[in-house]
C-alpha cells in the first residue's frame, strides 16, 4: 500500500519537528515555503533547503524540489520542499493530511476542505470550522493539547522561559535594512557584543549564551523584527536538535492522524 502523503504548509522549526515525526513514521511529507524564509532556528529547520537546495535535521534530509519533481524526492525516501507560498501543489498532490503549521498566529488561507484531514498548529484556526483538529502550541500545563471545537491561547509575544530568561534572549532589528554578520549558529557570545547589524544599526546580545538561532544573512529585515535567539544554558549541541516543544506537538499531531485514520490505513 502506497504511503499516505502529508502536506505541511510551513517549514520553521516547529513544522520542521512535525515533518521529522511523521517522515520516521512511515509518512511521505511535502512541505511549502515562501521565497525568502525568515526562520530563525535553521540549524533544526527544512526551510534552509530554500537556501542551500538540501538540509538535514537528526538523520532525515529535505530537499529544494518543483512541483514535477516532488515523487521523485519522496521515492528516494526524503522530504520534499518546494517554494509557493498558496500551497498550489496540493490540487495535484492531493494530500490524505494538510498541516498548517506557519505559524503566523492567525489562518492564512486554510481551510477544513483542503483535504480528507486538515490539522492547524497554533492559535487562529476554529477547529470544527476552518481545521478537523487544532494543536495548542502555549507552553505549559496545555502544551501539546489536541483541539476538537475551538480555538488554541492567542499569542502572549512573550517567548519561553528558558533558564529565568524571555525576551532577554531574543535579539531583534534595531532598524529597517538587510541582515549582515560574521557570527553563526553555534557561537558562544557575551551580553551586550554585537551580533550583526540591520543596515548599519547594531544588534546586540541581551544575554550570554550560544547563538540557538540567526535569521538568514541578507533578510530585509523592518525595524523590531526577531533576527535571533541565545540559549543561557550554552550547550552548542541544542543548536541542531529538535526542540522538547516540537517534540511535543508533533506527537499530538501524529496522534491527530491516528484518531482520524485507523492505524492501518496509513501505511
């Protein structure tokens, strides 16, 4: 039996965690992005094949392809990401799983007849309405929660704890212009060093730490915009590993499928 195929519109961090799951639970995975990615944590994201034609997250590899290329990267058993912003490849795709997982706080098009299965991620889709299922993405006691009828929390803007510190380690633009720095992923840097700079503006680190995450160099960034992220725990090894909320959410998507499908029908 031919394996179902899930379509992720996204592929960030989170949508990236969700496409590892289902790719190592025997799912065939499309996933859609825009142009020019503004993903962060791309050390963990399939989006950085939109720049460098292949990335590869914990052993499983995606790959840049076009629409009528796509089977040909699933059957060699990697992900296929292809750049359009509408999702258009899912009226030849026609996918058994559509995952809206952008990510953009609000529903971008989506809607609950899009597909056999239609998961949102995050707030702004009415599960019921606009999504068969939608998956609480607030950190705590709820994380992970599979939504029925309803809506997910509205964003707080206010980032995870991690280590007593939230918006201290994000990094954002101090102006309007195109990125540029000499720092990468990985680093180690020390609070208040320049971490690149927006036009000739300097961004600087609230914190010490590794640099988890970097927008991509030569983003026309709008002034305020998250450019990067510093984890105070140090550990450099964090950088290429899914985080513990994409592992979180992409399980209750996985079990989404399975209370839609009965478990033999999606192999």
């Amino acid at each position: 039996m031919e394996k179902f195929i899930a379509l992720i519109k996204g592929a960030g961090e989170m949508a990236s965690g969700i496409a590892h799951r289902l790719f190592n639970s025997g799912f065939a995975v499309v996933m859609t992005e825009i142009e020019f990615p503004s993903v962060i944590r791309r050390g963990v994201s399939f989006a950085q094949a939109v720049f460098t034609k292949e990335m590869t997250v914990e052993g499983v590899t995606a790959r840049l392809t076009d629409s009528e290329s796509v089977y040909d990267v699933l059957q060699k058993s990697e992900i296929a990401v292809l750049v359009d912003p509408l999702a258009r490849i899912r009226e030849s795709l026609k996918p058994q799983i559509l995952i809206d997982a952008i990510l953009a706080k609000k529903n971008l098009f989506t809607q609950i007849q899009d597909a056999p299965l239609v998961i949102g991620v995050g707030p702004g889709f009415d599960a019921g309405k606009d999504v068969h299922f939608c998956i609480e993405t607030m950190r705590g006691h709820n994380l992970g929660r599979i939504i029925q009828k309803g809506y997910a929390f509205a964003d707080t803007k206010i980032p995870g704890d991690i280590n007593g510190y939230t918006s201290e380690r994000v990094i954002r633009a101090e102006s309007d212009g195109f990125f540029n720095t000499q720092k990468k992923i990985g680093d180690i840097v020390e609070k208040s060093s320049i971490i690149g700079y927006t036009g000739i503006a300097p961004a600087y680190a609230g914190i010490s730490g590794v640099l988890r995450g970097l927008i991509q160099p030569g983003y026309f960034c709008s002034k305020d915009l998250k450019i990067g992220d510093i984890d105070p725990r140090g550990v450099q090894e964090y950088c290429w590993q899914i985080s513990d909320k994409a592992r979180t959410i992409s399980g209750s998507v996985l079990e989404s499928i399975l209370r839609f499908y009965p478990l033999q029908k999606t192999r």
